[in-house]
C-alpha cells in the first residue's frame, strides 16, 4: 500500500520584501513587523522544499 497523505507545512509574508537584508516588512493596524526571511528559510534547510514568489500587480479595468 502506497501512503499518499502529506502534510503541509508553510508559511506565508504579504508586503514588502527586502533582499539586501533578507527581510519582509508587513504593516496593518496593529503596527508594523518585520521577519528574519533568512532565518525563517533556514527551518527548510536539508529538507525537499517548493519555494513560490508571487507579485500581486493592478489591473486595469476596461473603459
């Protein structure tokens, strides 16, 4: 018998992005906070991981 379960484990930043210190930047109300990218990839390392980067860009409506 083939196991086919996975589990998932991810995690997820939505706003600015700063490679040149390898940081994430999120604001909302509560305030603004700032993740370690680098350390937060580390807890992959040696492991077999998918990496997506996704852009979220306007559109333009039609006229």
């Amino acid at each position: 018998m083939i196991n086919i379960a996975k589990r998932n484990n991810s995690i997820q930043f939505k706003e600015l992005l700063n490679t040149e210190v390898m940081e994430v930047t999120e604001e909302d109300q509560s305030g603004v906070f700032v993740y370690d990218l680098l350390e937060e990839l580390k807890s992959y390392n040696g492991k077999n991981a998918t990496i997506s980067i996704k852009e979220d860009l306007p559109v333009q409506p039609k006229e």
